[in-house]
C-alpha cells in the first residue's frame, strides 16, 4: 500500500521552476519577461508608425507647380481682375459689402461662426459679447479693418506683433492669447516665415500668397483659434497683383473653402487656391450685377420720394447685408422717426424685405 506524500515535506529543487528573483547571477537571455534585444532600428520595425517625409513646399517647387497650372491661374487672374475693375467704377458699397461677406465667409471655413448679418451689426452698433463670442468677433472686426485698410504690406510684414495687434498684449493673460506662440518663440517663427516668403519673390503674387498662407499654418503662427490672421496676410499679399485704389485684396473664401483647404504636394495646393480665388472673384461680380440691377430700381422707385434720407439710406442698404433702424440712424444721421417712415415706405416699393417679422427690433435685408 502506497502512503500519500507529506504535503510538508520540501519539494525537490529539480521540480521548482526557477525564478528570475533567485538569488545570484542570472544570463540576460534567461529573463523571460524581458523584451528581446533589437538588432535594427526600431523605426524598421513592423508595428512601427510609417515616416512621412511631407511634401516639398519650397518655393522651387512652388515655381514648378505655377509653371504646370498656367491656364488655372491665367482664369484666376481673370476673374480677380474683372471684380477689382468693378469695384473702381461701382456701385457705391460694393466694396465694404466685400470686405464682410469674405471676412465671414473665411470665419466659418477657419471655425469661427460668424454669420455677415452678426458682424455688420457689431461692426456698427459694437454690440457688447461676452466669453468666446467677444473674441471672435474682436478677431472678425479685426480682420474687416485690415482688408479695408490697404497700406504699406512690407511694413506688415516686418511688423508682424503691430499688423496682428498683439504688441501690446504679449503680457496679457488672455486665453485666446495664451495658446498662440508668443515672445521670442512667435519673432523666430515669424523670421522664419518671412524668410520663406522672400525665397519667392520671383513668383506670381497669387502663388507667393498661397506659399505664404500654407507656411504661416505650418508654423503654427497663430495657433488653432486663429487662423483667421494667416488668410488676411495672405489675401493681403496676393493683392500685390491689382492696381491701388481698388479691391485691394485678393477673396479667397466667399466662393468656396478649397483655397484654404488644399493638400497634397505643392502642385494640388496651388490648384486649390487657384480654383477658390476664381470662384470667389465670379461670386463677387455676381454681387456685383445684383447691387447695380437694386441700385437702378431703388433710384427709379424713391424718385418721388422727398428729402435727403431716401438717398442716404440706399447707400447704406447696399453696403451692409442687414441694416437696424439704431444702424441707420447712426449711418444716416436721420432720426429714428424718420428712418423707420422711409424703410416702412421702401418695403411698400419692393426694395427691402423685413427679417425678423417682429413689430420691434426690425432687421431689412435688401429685396433682390
């Protein structure tokens, strides 16, 4: 009769496992729980991330994109120089009615939402916003004053803290501010970005545009929340190509959001700018013909009509998208009484259409 073991009695060593916690010397190759030692790059390796080199966006490149997409910048060209002859001979309001449909229209491409109704009326009234809102449209009625402005670009350029309006608030504690490079890190990035706009100085302006927008993305120059800063200077820059007194900036929104959007190698992004500077010149012509067509109805309609109010409300109604009475009053310099008389008797005569259908806070877009 076999006795069962004594469950006290010591286990053999050569049936106990060894165990890398044993006391002395144990080879390297015998830790089982160590990974193996790689004999090749670790980047080689197959559960290694791909490495992407990124496309070759110096301005010799840029050249060689320009030189193979002649027709599709000859047709920009085209298009932007027809919009920048209409705005010289008119109608009155074209421009500024532009300026802010491009400067919303590249908000809500960049991700900031900022209708053109909502910007005229803080452009006009400075209608107090609060949090997120107060910089945005800050930022927005920022962008309008610099497209409006025209000026001296090299002095933008070389002044870049002035041109962004941030000298005087490198020290502020500003959230939007803060996750934007600032100091000696923003004047390297931008030495950097003027650097490469220089090297293409040989190319079209249209193409240095693109250079220099693609470039101020790559370097982060103002952040996530800013973008809206890179497409001015860049619509800026392209405007070099048209004549002073003017458009004098180049829309790269108001058709479409590809000219901002493009990726791929240099050749891909120039189409896309390309493509977005001629679809937005056509939208702006065809702004353009509406406003003419309006003008010759409202001065044939008001003919009758008596006083200087009439007149100097179909200039505001064309240069804004959305006018208040508060708005024409302070654009008009009437009375309050005598702007809501003349707009009641403008929607009598079809040439201005009621938004809100409210008895108060009424807002008139033009009936076109």
């Amino acid at each position: 009769m076999t006795l069962p073991p004594d469950p006290d009695a010591p286990i053999p060593d050569d049936l106990t496992p060894a165990s890398p916690y044993d006391d002395g010397e144990v080879e390297e190759d015998e830790l089982w729980f160590m990974p193996a030692p790689l004999d090749e790059d670790p980047a080689d390796m197959p559960w290694a991330a791909p490495r992407h080199a990124g496309p070759d966006l110096r301005a010799a490149t840029w050249a060689q994109a320009q030189a193979d997409l002649s027709a599709p910048l000859a047709r920009a060209a085209l298009a932007l120089g027809a919009l920048d002859e209409r705005v010289r001979i008119g109608p009155g309001g074209l421009r500024q009615r532009l300026i802010c449909s491009e400067v919303a229209e590249l908000c809500w491409h960049l991700g900031d939402r900022v209708t053109v109704d909502r910007l005229a009326l803080y452009l006009v009234l400075r209608l107090a916003a609060v949090g997120e809102d107060a910089s945005v449209l800050a930022r927005a009625a920022w962008a309008v004053r610099r497209l409006d402005r025209g000026g001296d670009l090299q002095a933008d350029l070389e002044d870049l803290p002035g041109f962004l309006g941030r000298a005087r608030r490198d020290d502020s504690l500003d959230i939007d501010l803060s996750v934007r490079p600032m100091g000696a890190e923003f004047d390297a990035l931008a030495q950097d970005w003027r650097t490469e706009v220089d090297s293409g100085q040989g190319l079209h302006p249209l193409t240095r545009a693109a250079l220099a927008w693609h470039g101020w993305r790559r370097r982060g120059l103002s952040g996530e929340s800013a973008q809206l800063e890179g497409a001015v200077m860049a619509a800026r820059l392209g405007g070099q190509v048209l004549r002073a007194g003017g458009l004098g900036f180049v829309p790269l929104a108001m058709g479409s959001g590809s000219a901002l959007t493009g990726v791929g190698d240099a050749r891909d992004r120039l189409a896309a700018w390309l493509r977005g500077i001629e679809q937005a010149a056509l939208r702006g012509l065809m702004e353009a013909d509406r406003l003419s067509r309006w003008q010759a109805l409202a001065v044939e309609r008001t003919a009758t009509m008596s006083g200087r109010t009439p007149k100097h409300l179909v200039h505001a109604l064309m240069a804004w998208p959305l006018v208040s009475a508060p708005m024409l009053e302070s654009e008009t310099g009437a009375s309050r009484a005598a702007v809501q008389r003349n707009m009641l008797r403008f929607e009598d005569l079809g040439l201005v259409r009621e938004v809100t259908g409210q008895s108060r806070f009424r807002f008139w877009r033009l009936e076109m």
